[in-house]
C-alpha cells in the first residue's frame, strides 16, 4: 500500500507598512512560526529595520508596491501608517484577499487560546511585564503581545500552535486606516482587566464621555462566563465593576499596604511578608492586579508574589539610570497627567527626605492641545520643583494650533518652570546641586535629544 505524503501548507502574509513598531514584531513572531512572511513601508527606522533584515524580511527596496500583491497571499495585515488609499491595499480588494488588522490577526491566531487582555489608560505594559516576569519564573509556556520593548526580550510577539494561553495588552487606540474600532475591542477575553481610565487619545475620542464609554464596550466583549478583574479605587472602573458583576465574574483589587524600604518595598499578604525591588502604591496597585490575572492562569498568590522579588520594573517605567550615594537619576515613559501624578509622588514617597526634581516633555498630540492643558492641572504637585518641556517645532509639525509658555504654566498650575528649547533644560538641570536629590525626567520621546546616561554620568562626576 502506497503511503502518501503530508504536505506541510505554508501560509503566505503580506503586511503593508511593516516597519511600524508593533507590525514588525509580529511579522518576525510569524515568520519564526513558519509563515512566509512578506511586506512593504514608505519609510523603515531603527532599530525594525536591523530587527526585520536579522529576521531576513526586511523588504528589498522602500516604498508601495501593488504587484507585491497576488491572490496567492492568505492574509494581508493593514498597518495604522498605511493610508486608506494605498495601492497595496487597494489591489488586495480588488483580489478579495482576506485583509486584517494588527489586532484582528492576533485574535486569529489565538482563537482557540484563553486570552487574557490588559485594559486601562496607564499600567498596562507593567501589569503585562509583572505577569510574564512570573509566568517565565515558573516556567509556564504562553503566547504574548506586548506593546513596548522588555529588558530580555528580542521580540514583544510570541506566537506559537502549542501555548494554550494568550497574554495581549489592550490598546484603547484605533485598529487600522480603515478600522475605527478600539484594538481592545477585538480581542474577546476570557479574563480581562482594567486598571484605570484617565481621558487620553483626545485626536480620536474628543470627548470625555466618549472615551470612557471605550472601556465599557470592552466589558461587553468579554467571552460569557468570563472574568472582569477592575481596580476599585478608579471611579470610573469600579463603576464598570458594579455595572457587570451581575453578567460576568468581577474581581476586585486595590492598593494592598506596604512599607517603603530602602531598596523598594515590604509587602504584607495573607500572612506573609514579602521584599520587592518595585516601589510607589501605583506600581503596587498594578502588582496586585497581575496576580489576580496569574491566579487566574493556574499561578497561586504566594507563588507569583516570590517570583516577584526579582523584578525590577518595566522598560522606561519608573526605569532608574545612573544612581551613587545621595543621587539617583530615574527616566519614565509618563506623559499623560495620571501618569505624571502617580509617577512623581511615588518617587518622593520612596525618597522623602531627597528634593525630587521633576521634568516632563510634552509630546503627544493630547498633551500639546490646547484644550487638554487643563488635564494637568497639580500632576506634579509632589516634586519639590518641577520643569516642562515642550517644542514648537513639535507643535507645528502636529498641526496643532500654537500654544505659550503662559498657557502651559496656567494648565499645570503654577509654580512650574516652563521651557521650549533643549539647551535651557540641560542648563537647568546641571546648574542645580544634586547633592541629596532626585532627578526624575518623564517622557514618551527623549527632550529632543537629551541622553540620560550621559546626564547622569556627567552630575555624579560633578558629585565626586
């Protein structure tokens, strides 16, 4: 009897506008899956370009291209920097290809998985970082979508036939050119979480009401008998918590009590006492977030809060720089008011007898708007002194309409040093005395050119 041969079907995806930071990692999560991976971007920047040509797929030449287009594809994956009307796309329409979002793949290729999806406006690359640091200290295999660069990670997309479970951080931002949907509305989870709503993204949801309204759709889409964890000392979570804990399974958390130790913090829980290298009742309040999500996967309290004495934050969260006695320097990603009032005072809780010196650059497009200003009003009150930074250049090129340095100071309230150029930033910095102090520099870009390390290096020669 002639026994015939199994042929292995290699599927073939196509993505336009492949460099973008979270394309890319998932179209190098495909190719090491086996996928023939193909794709295509007007412009490629560092560090996706080294990444994709490492990978082998980097495209062979910049630009759209509909003959990279043919009806032998089985997917295509529309990236957010495409265009609506870009020739690629529209030569996939005309095939009647099966033309996905970032989001939509990542469902399909989790489909028959339990997903666990991390919701809110701030915490989410840490609450998802906290849980994949425990679940890589047990030794669990899981599937996982991050959204910044890990420390330890080459690739923030895993995606695998044999993982049953599937970690993705849920992005409230919208899906592609031509899907105006929340990512996190596709992703249907089994356990979900929300870790706190502060009005962002104010480009796509101009509205307060409107972008809270995001996060109680994302409730809806939870699969049945599924499981809402919601941080109750959020007004407008624990208001989603009350609302459906008579449809699904809602399981509350908040701040647990701590100590603040020299090094991080002393946690009590159910009896135990457990040293962290993390600090700041926000950073807490997201690791016990993390932990209903871990027990919910099979990982007990005791279990996750031991392998969590090693973590020592998430990249760019609360990240520390350059420290010598009586000096540290820290960098955060924060830049929206929430995040800039819980990240300032849990340094100055950490360090109370340290002046904190705060700095901040305005940089998104929410942040640079006019209207917005008002939201931060006191989100650095904790500091002892407080710099913020932005560029006109930046606003100009956003399109934004001009704003002073007087409306700025108006919208932070006060007693805030306002700066526009680099040059006067670096001048303040280095002009003050560092000797028992704190300098925190909280930023989703860089003060247009700033580097830390070599700030850092440069005051504590100056300490010396």
């Amino acid at each position: 009897m002639e026994i015939g041969l199994l042929k292995i079907i290699e599927m073939k995806v196509h993505f336009i506008a492949i460099g973008g930071s979270a394309m890319h990692n998932l179209a190098i999560a495909l190719s090491r899956k086996g996928y023939q991976v193909t794709g295509s971007d007007d412009e490629i920047f560092e560090p996706s370009k080294s990444r994709l040509n490492k990978e082998g797929i980097l495209p062979a030449s910049i630009g759209w291209d509909a003959n990279r287009i043919n009806d032998e594809l089985d997917a295509v994956i529309l990236g957010m920097h495409a265009r609506a009307d870009n020739p690629e796309l529209n030569k996939a329409k005309e095939l009647g290809l099966s033309i996905y979002s970032y989001p939509e793949y990542l469902y399909e290729q989790s489909k028959q998985k339990k997903r666990i999806v991390i919701g809110g406006s701030h915490g989410k690359t840490t609450i998802t970082s906290m849980l994949l640091h425990a679940i890589n200290e047990i030794g669990m295999d899981v599937d996982y979508m991050v959204g910044a660069q890990l420390e330890g990670y080459d690739c923030m997309v895993k995606l695998t036939d044999e993982a049953e479970v599937m970690i993705l951080e849920g992005d409230e931002y919208l899906s592609s050119p031509i899907d105006r949907r929340p990512k996190f509305h596709l992703y249907h989870p089994h356990v979900a979480i929300i870790s706190g709503i502060a009005w962002d993204h104010i480009n796509v949801f101009p509205t307060y009401e409107g972008y809270v309204s995001q996060f109680d759709k994302f409730c809806q889409v939870i699969e049945k008998n599924g499981t809402l964890v919601y941080n109750t000392e959020d007004k407008e979570v624990n208001s989603l918590g009350e609302k459906y804990k008579s449809d699904i399974n809602c399981i509350p958390y908040q701040t647990p009590d701590y100590d603040v130790a020299e090094n991080g913090t002393i946690l009590r829980h159910d009896g135990n006492v457990y040293e962290l290298q993390i600090f700041g009742g926000h950073n807490l309040q997201n690791l016990m977030g993390a932990m209903q999500l871990a027990f919910a996967i099979g990982i007990s309290n005791d279990a996750f809060l031991t392998a969590m004495s090693g973590f020592t934050g998430a990249g760019k969260r609360l990240q520390k720089v350059n420290e010598t006695k009586g000096f540290t320097l820290y960098k955060d990603f924060a830049h929206s008011p929430s995040k800039l009032k819980a990240t300032t005072k849990a340094v100055k809780e950490q360090y109370p007898d340290r002046r904190v010196v705060a700095c901040m650059e305005l940089h998104t497009f929410s942040s640079l708007k006019k209207e917005f200003l008002p939201e931060y009003k006191d989100s650095m009150s904790a500091a002892d002194e407080a710099l913020v930074y932005y560029s006109p250049e930046v606003v100009k090129h956003k399109k934004l309409e001009p704003i002073s340095k007087d409306l700025v100071a108006q919208g932070f309230g006060g007693n805030v040093h306002i700066m526009n150029k680099t040059e006067e930033v670096l001048s303040f910095i280095k002009s003050k005395n560092w000797n028992n102090a704190v300098l925190l520099m909280m930023s989703s870009g860089n003060f247009d050119g700033i580097d830390y390390e070599s700030l850092g290096a440069e005051i504590i020669e100056g300490l010396e």
